[in-house]
C-alpha cells in the first residue's frame, strides 16, 4: 500500500502550501504553493517572525522537536491537540484499531483535516512518494469510522447525557483537562460533536466538563466560570460562556463565528517561544509581539488589564499558549484574540510552597510589585493605569458575591482569595 509523509494544508478555501515531515531526522519542511505565492493574498496569514518565510523555495525546520512543536513549524503545530486530545484520540484508536501503531505527526494533521481549531486545514498530498512510511489511505478510512460514529451520537438538548454521550468518543479540543467541542442548533437545541459543522445555524462551544466534582470536593468549572463572570464585569473582551447542568463551563468559540472559520494563532504558534521556556515567557515579550503584530492600541490596553487580573485574581497559568490572536481576512491583519482560560489554577485543597507565575514581569515571577505594573505600562504607553489596577481590586468584592452565588464551598473561597494580590493605592 502506498504511503506519504506529504500533506496539503489549506485556509479560506486555498492551498496554502505543504508540509513534509523525515522522521529519521526529526525535522518538518514546509513548501508554499507556488499559486498562493503569486496572488500575493493573505500577506500576513503567517506573520512575519523569521519562522514561515513567503519564499518559493521548500523550508527545513529543525530546532522546534519538543513536545510542543513536535518537530513541526510553530504556526502548524498550533493545529494539533495537546493533552487531552492526544488522549482521547490514542484511546479511540486503541480501541477501533487492532493493529494499532503509534501515530506520526502527518497522521495527526490529517486526522485533524478541516475539523481542528482555527482555520488551518489538513488533506492528503496526491502525490504518494513510495519511499515514505506513512499510510494516509488507513489514516483517512479511520476518519471516516469517527466521523460516522459521531453522526451517530446526537443529543436532543443541551443536557449532561448528550455531553458525556459526545465525552465517550472524545473530540479534538486540547488542553490538560476534560474539553469536548460541541455544537448546538440554534432552533432545535440538538446537541452534536463541535467539529463537524461550523455554520451559522449553530452555536458553538468548547466546554470544559466538570468530571471530578465529588473526588475534589469543588468543581473547577464554577470556579472558572466565577472568573469569567468578574472579568466580564470588568470589561474584560471574553466569549459568551454559560454553565450546563450548573457545573459544566462551556464558552463560545471565537474560531468560529458568523459561520465562518476564524485563523487564529497563540504566541507560542507565532514566535516559536516554548512555552515552558523561561527565558521568553515574560509580558514584555507579548506586548512587543502584539506591537510588532500592530494591533491597535486599545487592545494593547486591553491586553494590560488582562495582566492586571491575572496578577491580583493569581491565574499564574498565564504562559504564552493561554494568550491568542485571530486574523482578520478581509484586512490582512491581525487582532488580540478574546481572554480565555482566566481561573484559579490550583487545587485550592493542596498546600503549595511559593509558586512563581508563567510570565514575568520586570523579570520576577512572585513578588510582583504596583511598581513593577507601573513601570511597565510607561513602556507601552498605557493611560491610566492606577485606575485599571483599582478597578480590578475592586472587583474582588464581585468575585466573591458570585462564587457565594455559585455556591462554592466557603473554605474554597476563602484558601483562593488569600492569593489574592492586593496592591497599595
């Protein structure tokens, strides 16, 4: 049976180009359709960091082989699921596939196909080079079994059956907790897997399931949602977000919106900087990146409060992936993406020694200083920002009438709002 190590990669109904991967020599090459090239669209679809060039001749990534990148160029690698997903998807394939093999990154993509997150799409090269290892054919012929499967699983309303009926096939959504995609029609409320449609006729949501409730004690879901709700007060730009069976957070996609797909990118997808990396995990590097992006200047701002409110509410999970931006099509430029993943990151039933947060500031990760936040909105011009840092603080009154509201367990309350960062006026 043939095999290929090519495969096509898509975005607005183009072919953008096409990535190889050698998995002998852990590196990814990437090559732009010629086409693509000359219609001179879509400009700034990669933004211009050094890491995609828009040049004809074919690209050789080497340095990205970690875990994050695996070998893959950063702004494909945002394409692949992380935990969760990797999860969900070598359990199903262990399952549907007696023969099972560990899977490559090629195989990925095009398990991904056009039904990941953004807009980046992955199909099959027509040209199969015999000397390749990989079986697309097997690869696609098992996405269609999942794609079948999940017609199949179809939930008549908004309810925890038809969730944890989806839960079981799992879907491509990332992270190190249990996330599933899910739509749900606009008229009828059906319920069905998240990536199979985009279309205006539903909604859209990436749901974060509250599956360890009585084992903790709490649900982190409420205690995100309870976030959302304070930063939403606040002014802070995050999707619209529900709570499903008053325990599961299910927020609106900003990758899908109006019917369309949506190309978005995190920091970590645009520079190449692993988020784990210390030495670039700071928020003088995303607010250079959001300069050099040329995002407007109120978003800028924005980007400012949201830090504010990662310091003073402890979201120290802040680091480089949890931080976005989306591409406008019809202006070849691109914009600060909503917040999203604005929680209590901790088991607040655990004692913890003192734990430095994700991204630095003025190169300190605990201590953080109202000096250190002035210093720092001097550097990118930001007006006001005592008043941004008090309005934040004042909002942990809020916070608290919300998570008594959402019934949270008092001694949670109170273990979390004992890291919370209060700054002298």
């Amino acid at each position: 049976m043939a095999r290929n190590n090519i495969i096509n990669v898509r975005c607005f109904d183009c072919e953008i180009g096409r990535i190889g991967f050698d998995e002998n020599q852990g590196a990814s090459s990437f090559q732009y359709n010629p086409d693509f090239l000359a219609a001179k669209s879509y400009v700034n679809l990669f933004p211009k960091t050094g890491i995609i060039k828009r040049i004809p001749q074919t690209q050789i990534f080497r340095r990205y082989n970690n875990e994050t990148f695996r070998g893959l160029p950063p702004p494909i690698a945002d394409s692949l699921p992380d935990l969760f997903g990797n999860i969900i998807f070598k359990e199903w394939l262990n399952r549907s596939n007696k023969d099972f093999k560990p899977i490559s990154i090629i195989e990925q993509l095009a398990y991904v196909s056009n039904r990941g997150m953004g807009a980046l799409e992955y199909y099959p090269a027509t040209n199969i080079p015999q000397e390749s290892s990989i079986d697309l054919v097997e690869i696609i012929d098992v996405l269609r079994q999942v794609l079948d499967k999940k017609r199949q699983t179809e939930g008549e309303k908004l309810n925890e059956q038809a969730l944890f009926n989806i839960f079981k096939i799992g879907t491509s959504a990332g992270g190190a907790r249990p996330k599933i995609l899910i739509s749900e029609h606009k008229k009828t409320g059906l319920v069905i897997p998240g990536d199979l449609e985009f279309s205006e006729e539903y909604h859209h949501y990436l749901m974060k399931l509250s599956i360890e409730e009585e084992e903790l004690g709490y649900s982190p879901e409420l205690i995100e949602y309870s976030y959302y709700l304070t930063a939403q007060k606040i002014g802070i730009k995050m999707m619209p977000s529900i709570l499903v069976a008053n325990k599961h957070f299910a927020t609106l996609r900003f990758d899908r919106q109006n019917g369309k797909k949506q190309h978005v990118l995190t920091a970590t997808g645009i520079t190449g900087w692993y988020f784990k990396d210390r030495g670039v995990s700071s928020y003088e590097n995303l607010f250079d990146l959001a300069i050099f992006l040329k995002i407007p200047h109120r978003e800028i701002e924005a980007l400012y409060k949201r830090m504010v409110f990662n310091i003073v509410f402890f979201n120290i999970d802040d680091h480089l992936k949890n931080h976005s931006f989306i591409y406008d099509e019809s202006l070849d430029k691109w914009n600060l993406a909503p917040a999203y993943d604005l929680t209590y990151p901790l088991n607040p039933k655990l004692n913890f020694t003192k734990i430095g947060r994700a991204l630095s500031i003025n190169n300190k990760r605990v201590d953080i200083s109202l000096k250190d936040l002035l210093d720092l909105a001097s550097q990118y011009t930001i007006k006001y920002p005592k008043k941004i840092v008090n309005e934040v603080q004042e909002a942990i009154s809020y916070w608290t009438q919300v998570a008594k509201e959402l019934e949270l367990p008092v001694d949670i309350v109170n273990t979390i709002k004992k890291q919370f960062q209060y700054f002298t006026r």
